[in-house]
C-alpha cells in the first residue's frame, strides 16, 4: 500500500525591499564617462557639420558658377539681337514692311543748309534782346 502524501512546506520568506546606500565612487565615475561622452559626441557633431557646410558651399558654388554661364550665354544672346536690331538695314527694313513708310519723293525733300556760327566773343554768354 502506498500512500501518497503530499507535504506542504511552507517557508515564511520576508520580502523586504533592499535599500542601498550611494556609491560616491561609481557616481563619480558614472558622471565622469558621461561627461567624456557627451563631449566626443559634442565633437563629432562639430566635425560633421563643417563638412557639411563645406559640401554645401562646394555645391552652391558649382550652382553659381552654371548660373554665371548661362547668364553670360543669355546676355550675348541678347547683346547680337540688340545688334541686329539696331543695324541701319533692319531699321530700314522694318520701317517699310511693318510702319508702311516709303521714301521721300525729290519734291517732299527740303533741304537744310547749315550756316556757320558767328563768331561772339566767348566772355558773352546770352544776348539781350
């Protein structure tokens, strides 16, 4: 015959919390790799961004650079149409297909002779009438 018993043993286990006292050393050293840390990350973060406002620099100075050449193609673009347009074969050109105008017939002609300046004393700035 066999009995199976079961037993219960019951152990009064205090589960009191664990107060520990401050380690002024760990603290010290907890404090002091923090410091370290911050200051290397402090650095890397300067150091990357020099080299990303030199990257930024070299990037807006090629950008001007393409800027510059474009506007000096688009202004000698411009300087051989005002050139164009303002050669006396164009002008004329223009005038007759565009503003109808026509010649001056020999009878619409008037002719102006220039007649030369009298010779006034050069201390006599107006004359009086």
């Amino acid at each position: 015959m066999s009995i199976d018993v079961e037993y219960a043993i019951k152990k009064d286990v205090r589960n009191n919390p664990i107060v520990r006292g401050v380690d002024a050393k760990q603290r010290r050293t907890l404090m002091r790799t923090l410091a370290v840390g911050v200051l290397v990350v402090g650095m890397l973060l300067f150091s990357g961004w020099q080299r990303y406002q030199m990257m930024d620099h070299g990037y807006t100075t090629e950008r001007l650079t393409k800027d510059i050449a474009a506007q000096e193609a688009t202004n000698r673009r411009l300087q051989l149409e005002v050139d164009t347009l303002q050669s006396p074969s164009m002008i004329e050109t223009r005038a007759i297909r565009e503003l109808h105008m026509a010649y001056p017939t020999p009878a619409e002609t008037v002719l102006v002779e220039r007649v030369p300046a009298t010779t006034a004393p050069k201390t006599v700035v107006a004359s009086a009438r």
